[in-house]
C-alpha cells in the first residue's frame, strides 16, 4: 500500500499513532513526498516533479545505522528476534534490517523508535547516545527529513555465554 503523507509534522511524543494524521509504519506502509517540485519546461530541470521516499526505506536506514554502533548486538523484541533467527535459517531468507525499528513519518519529519538487545558489559547510556547520533545523521542525510526524536528500549542484554551453543550438556548417564 503505498500513500502519500499530508500531515505537516509528527505528532508530540505521547500523543498515540493516528492523531494529526499521521501514519506510524513497522517497515511497511506509505510515501513520504518531499518538495511538490514545478512543472513546464520553463523549470529548471532540477526542479521538475517531486521526490517521494517510502516508510520502509527511512526504517531500513535507521535499522542499519543503529547496527553499525559496537556494543548492538541485535535488534528487535524477544519475539521478533526468535522469528527473524528463524527466517535466517532458511535457504534464501534475508536477514530483515528493519527489525526492531518502527517510524512516524510526516512531510519534513520523522519520529524513531528502537529496540535494542545490548552486549553485556557496555554502557547502556553511551550506547543509546551512539545510536542516536548515528540514526540522525544517516537519516537526515540520506532522506533530507528532520528527525525529531529517536527513542531507544533496551529489551535484553546478550550475555557471553548465550554464545557457547557448542558447549556439550553434561549428562547424567554413562
């Protein structure tokens, strides 16, 4: 489905999905339209029709650049991660960068929000400072929106031992 935004701006933090018009999307959803260029062959070329950016590519942007920051080792909620370790096991699925990243976009701005599975034994807080940074930059810089909040959950913290999957049980029987 593929719609374009009308609203002028996100809606205040608080304030619930469909207030003002606006649209929140998980990854899919509608169209950003950015600057409603001229039209007519007197217009100088680069000013001739409108660029319109789709949710889900300022959701891939912000999933990507938040992995990008050590300390991340994952994103997405306990039940999304189980279905996304599922989905990359199988033969020719993808990995979903989107995953754990949903977006409000209106017509010059965008609202974050991320779920984050940290390592064990960084700084939360400079973690979540690190993503926020670096999730404004890459998505103002790429789509030219305003980003006006990035919000960080933290719903676990990976542990070193999660990783000793081929540590043998030890077993009660000879």
């Amino acid at each position: 489905m593929t719609t374009t935004q009308t609203a002028a701006a996100v809606p205040a933090a608080g304030t619930g999905p469909g207030t003002g018009g606006q649209k929140q999307s998980g990854g899919v959803g509608g169209t950003t339209t950015l600057g409603s260029g001229a039209t007519g062959a007197s217009e100088p070329a680069a000013t001739r029709g409108r660029t319109s950016i789709a949710d889900t590519v300022v959701v891939k942007i912000a999933g990507m650049a938040a992995r990008e920051i050590p300390g991340v080792h994952d994103m997405g909620g306990g039940l999304s991660r189980t279905l996304g370790a599922v989905r990359d096991r199988v033969p020719g699925g993808r990995p979903n960068v989107g995953r754990g990243v949903k977006v409000e976009v209106g017509e010059r701005q965008t609202a974050i929000d991320l779920d984050l599975v940290v390592e064990y034994g960084v700084a939360i807080t400079d973690v979540a400072r690190d993503v926020r940074e670096n999730v404004i930059a890459a998505v103002e810089r790429t789509t030219g929106l305003e980003v006006v909040e990035v919000n960080v959950t933290v719903n676990d913290v990976h542990l070193p031992e999660d990783d000793d999957e081929a540590a043998p049980a030890e077993t009660r029987v000879a």
